[in-house]
C-alpha cells in the first residue's frame, strides 16, 4: 500500500532558477555538544516533465527517533537516533498540485519545516474531501472510520461490507459522529481498484502498481475530490 497526500498549491518557486538533480535544504542547526545535529529535510528536484505534466522530486527527511541501543560496536548506550526518510514527491503547475508519497507524519513535518524556512517560495496546504459527493462517484464503498462521538467509552467505528454507507449501522454511527475515511472501488481503465481516502485527501493505494500507473490512476481520482466531475459525465457513467 502507498499513501500519497494532495497539497493544493499557493507558492512553489523554490526551484525556478535551478536545474535537475540540484537539492534545497531547511537550515539546520548544529549541536554543540556530542549530540546529533538538528534533523533536517531535503528536496531534490529529480526530473522535470516527468509524467503527466509532473515534475518529480525526492524528499530525504530526517527525524528523532527516542529510542534505546547501541551501534558500531560501541558499549555506550544511545537514547535517540536520527531516521531517515525517503519519500517520492510530484508538483504539477498547471493543477497547483503537489503529491507526495508517504507516511503523514513525516510528510507534515516536512512541509513545517519548508513553511519556516522558505516561506516566501513554498507554501501548501491540505483540504478537506466532500464524502457525500465522492461516494456519488464511486461504484462500491465497502468500509469506513468514523470518530469524534460524544461518548466517552466510544472513540471510533470501522465498519466493513459491501456498499456499508446504506447500511443502518453506518448512517446511525454518521449522524452521531464523523467521517475520517472511506474505503471505496472504482473502475479504471476496465480494472477494478480498492483504495482508501482520508478526510484532508490523502489516497491509499492498495495495488502494487509503477509509479507511472499511480499517477494515472490519481488523475483520474483527483475530479471527486476536487468535485469537477460535470454532470454530463455522471449521466452517462450511471447509464452504462
């Protein structure tokens, strides 16, 4: 399974005046004891036009990790490392789309940290997905995550089955909380595809795919959750 987060872009001109395989760097602080230096994070400009009108990026982003161990056969005992993490990263100017693969967390703190230090050159944000109308456009949801309940010894639901969201269940548990996902089917290029959408539009992919076929079939995902589905469109799919 691959997660990739749809940031909608306000400002990305860190690499107007720079070429492939050039990289920018938040600040970093050095220590000044024995300790690790400030994690930090990269962005790597790997390919422009890549795919689709996509140009792609690396993203080597570290973070503290509080953890007990030893290492290089050492006898001190360390109470922390740095990780690093790789994470695939595509921007789109035409769309004001920038994609990146990963984990939330990572990607959160990477985008902070671009925030603070190029605030003027880099600036995205998440949205949140309008469930009713994706679920119009999809031919199967078979499972979802509902939270936010007042009730103190029910914090969350994950209800699964075929087309759930017509279930009793699910519409009783949805008029007492709300929705943070959606699993759901829909049928692309005559193939059917299981995928996981979250409430601020990140896509879970669940089929092991080329990076190529993800991007198309994101594409193809982006109209419901950006709601630029024409009605046209609609018509005929619920015809055929």
């Amino acid at each position: 399974m691959k997660a990739y987060h749809f940031l909608d872009v306000d400002k990305f001109d860190l690499f107007d005046s720079k070429g492939e395989n050039e990289t920018i760097s938040t600040f970093q602080q050095l220590s000044t004891a024995a300790g690790d230096d400030e994690p930090k994070s990269d962005l790597k400009l790997i390919k422009r036009d890549y795919y689709r009108g996509f140009d792609k990026y690396n993203i080597i982003h570290e973070k503290v990790r509080r953890k007990k161990g030893r290492a290089y056969g050492a006898d001190a005992i360390f109470n922390q490392f740095v990780e690093t993490l790789n994470m695939n990263a595509y921007f789109n100017k035409n769309l004001n789309l920038f994609i990146v693969e990963g984990n939330k967390g990572a990607v959160n703190e990477f985008i902070k940290k671009f925030h603070r230090d190029y605030a003027t050159q880099f600036r995205v944000k998440r949205d949140n997905v309008d469930f009713p109308y994706l679920i119009q456009h999809t031919h199967n949801v078979w499972g979802g995550w509902l939270n936010g309940f007042n009730d103190g010894s029910l914090k969350s639901v994950a209800l699964y089955g075929d087309h759930v969201n017509l279930s009793e269940d699910y519409n009783r548990y949805e008029a007492a909380g709300r929705l943070s996902s959606l699993n759901c089917s829909i049928t692309f290029e005559k193939n059917s595809y299981d995928f996981m959408i979250t409430v601020n539009k990140t896509v879970v992919v669940m089929q092991n795919r080329t990076p190529e076929q993800d991007l198309d079939l994101l594409l193809f995902i982006r109209p419901m959750l950006y709601k630029e589905i024409k009605e046209v469109e609609t018509m005929e799919n619920n015809s055929q």
